[in-house]
C-alpha cells in the first residue's frame, strides 16, 4: 500500500509541473499575440511620425514573426517617399526589397532594422535615376516613436550609381558610411543638444572634381543646439528654427586623411536669415604641397594667361586676375610671383598665410577656413560655394 502511494505522488508531481508548464506556455503566448498586436499599433505609430518629417513609408507586404521571443516587422516590396527634405523641396522616391525591424520582447523600446539591397532612388522633379547597392545596411534606434534617446544607421560597400538608360555611372563607393546621433543634452522634447559622428572608410566621389575619386577616410564629430524638439519635421524647418533660436553647429572633431594627406578642422557654423551657413573653422594640412597640384590651380593660370594673350578677357581670366589680386593684398607681390611659377607658388602663399604646425608627429600647416554666406574661403581663395539650407 505504502509502495502504491509513494509511485502516485512523483506521478501527481509531475503531472501537477507539465499542467503549470503548459498553462505558462498558454499565458506567454497569449502575451506574445497581444504585445504583437500592440506592435503592430507602435509601427504604425512610427510610420506616421515619419509621414509629418516628411517621409512616408509604403509596404507592398507587412508580417509580424518571431514568436515567442522577439517581434519580427518584415516590410516586402518597400518605398520610401522624401518630401520636403531639402531647401530645394525636391522629392525623392527610394524603392528596395525588404526592410526587417527586429525588437526584443524584453526591451522593445529597441529596435534594430537590416535593409535588403538593390534600391532605386528617383528624382521625381527631373526623373534622374539612380541605382543603389551594399552588402549590408542596418541601423539601430533607441526610445521609439516620440522619445528618441538616440540612433545610428550604417552601410557596408555602398555604391551609388546614376542610370543613363542602361548604363551605370559611379557617383559614390566606399568600404563602410556609418551615422550616429545621440541626445547629450536637455530631453527629445525641450530643447535637445544632439551629438552626431559620420564615419567614412574609402570613400570615392566621382563627378565632382578628381581629388574627390581617390580613396579617403573621414571622421566628423560635431554637436548640434537650436533645435525646440525632436517632433516630427522636415528639415528645412528645423533649419529655421536652429538659426531662429541662434543655435549652431559646433564641429567638435574633424579628420580626413587621403593617402599621406591629413586635414582636420574644429570650428563653429551657425545660419544666416537666408539659410546659408555662416562662420569659421580652423584647419590644420599635413601634405598640402600634394593637395595644390592636384587642385589644378596651375592649368587655371595658364589657360587663364592664354585667354589674354589672345586679347580675349573673358569670364574665367578675370576670376583669375580676381584670385591673383586677393593674393596680392594677402601677400604684396606673391600674385605675380604665382605667374611665373603656380604651384609653388601657391603652396609658398599658402604656407606664408598659414602658420607652422605638427600634426601626428609631421609638419603642417593651420589655416582659418571662412564661410560667409555660403561662400567658403581658404585665405583669399573662395573654394566653394554651399546652397542654403532653407
């Protein structure tokens, strides 16, 4: 009898633990399903916070999987629509295959997300194509949807190539672009300060001038203040409302390094009324004796001299005689010295301009790089013009 009783209990026991195993699988998946449900509520959210800054997103097929220990959102057949992005007000349209946002059940404030490539982004006002490929895309965002804490997005072996019919012509390549962003001041709505860090590694950009096509590597840190809130908005308004508040952007860390070629910079640029950027960096070059032949300055001088040899003085010599003039007030005399022999010219201007410097245990020099206005100036020279933000 004793023997009969004892056999029941392990038996009752371990009934008694598949009945209480099975009643917590019933009740975890029962969570699951509703805490899916209200994911599905929270994506939805997110899809129209991002539709009010501007970018609407589209599934042609949506899922949720990754019972019973994460949320899986798969977006098949997705296209983004940017509008109001720019100053320019230019939409874009970017097509790709699939965009799976992944959060944990145990922390699902944190979402990750991978990008399936081909894409096909669309200039809709010129109807320019492009074609844009990586190996890997995937990004990272914490405290979803109204109170981002912070963020990154990052893309391996990207490429960007524009269609001209059937062909592809290579406008960007590079080994990894990396992008994040987190809050280090205030809170998401009263008054953020964000911190933002790029990351480019062998970086090429092509059509633009051939300096830019040699490989290069670039860490940008900076620091971003005049912004109310991180509400849902294009960018050209936080624009307005950086400049309105007098906020600025303060680069905090810049490096670029081209084969034995360094330039870092640190400085303050704020926004002018009209949207352009205003203020001054200071850069530091080692190897700039490399950067001026490459700049084609000497060409610009000759073909600017053969110009007026002819008797033509067109629009391009009298740029030059411009430059030359700047020169010449900078440094009396050195623009007719830069006649005779540009680049060596230019990089003893450059170097009497600047001051001595090291960088990374090797000679350098420092510049002042102004923009006013939009206009950027290396010591006399305007080397760039930027578009307004706004």
């Amino acid at each position: 009898m004793s023997d009969t009783t004892a056999t029941r209990r392990p038996r009752r026991g371990l009934f008694i633990a598949l009945a209480v195993l099975l009643v917590a699988a019933v009740a975890w998946s029962g969570f699951w399903f509703y805490a899916a449900s209200k994911a599905e509520v929270a994506v939805d959210a997110w899809a129209a916070h991002e539709a009010r800054s501007g970018r609407v997103y589209d599934c042609a097929k949506r899922s949720i999987t990754g019972f019973p220990f994460r949320f899986e959102v798969r977006c098949s057949g997705a296209r983004v629509s940017l509008v109001s992005q720019t100053a320019s007000r230019t939409p874009f349209t970017a097509k790709l295959d699939n965009i799976r946002v992944v959060a944990e059940i145990t922390d699902p404030r944190r979402v990750t997300a991978e990008f399936t490539a081909p894409a096909t982004l669309t200039d809709e006002a010129t109807q320019t194509s492009f074609a844009v490929n990586w190996s890997r895309g995937y990004s990272n965002v914490v405290g979803l949807p109204a109170a981002q804490r912070g963020g990154s997005i990052a893309f391996d072996d990207p490429t960007v190539d524009r269609l001209d019919g059937s062909v592809h012509v290579p406008l960007v390549r590079a080994r990894q672009i990396e992008l994040q962003g987190r809050l280090a001041g205030g809170s998401p709505l009263d008054h953020p300060v964000i911190e933002t860090e790029m990351r480019i590694a062998q970086g090429s950009i092509f059509g633009l001038h051939p300096l830019l096509a040699e490989p290069f590597d670039a860490d940008v840190r900076a620091k971003v203040t005049g912004l109310a809130d991180i509400r849902p908005k294009p960018w050209p308004q936080r624009f307005r409302e950086i400049q309105a508040a007098g906020g600025h952007v303060e680069i905090v860390q810049s490096r670029v390094q081209q084969g034995e070629t360094i330039v870092v910079a640190t400085g303050v640029l704020g926004l002018t009324a009209s949207g352009h950027l205003d203020g001054a960096l200071q850069v530091t070059v080692a190897g700039i004796d490399r950067v001026i032949p490459a700049l084609g300055i000497d060409k610009m001088l000759e073909e600017a001299q053969s110009t007026q040899d002819r008797g033509a003085v067109g629009a391009k010599a009298r740029g030059i005689n411009n430059l030359l003039g700047a020169l010449d007030r900078a440094v009396p005399g050195l623009g007719k010295v830069v006649r005779q022999n540009a680049n060596a010219s230019v990089v003893a201007g450059f170097n009497l301009l600047g001051t001595g410097s090291e960088l990374e245990g090797r000679k350098a020099r420092s510049f002042p790089l102004r923009i006013t206005d939009g206009a950027v100036r290396l010591g006399p020279l305007k080397v760039a013009q930027i578009p307004p933000l706004f």
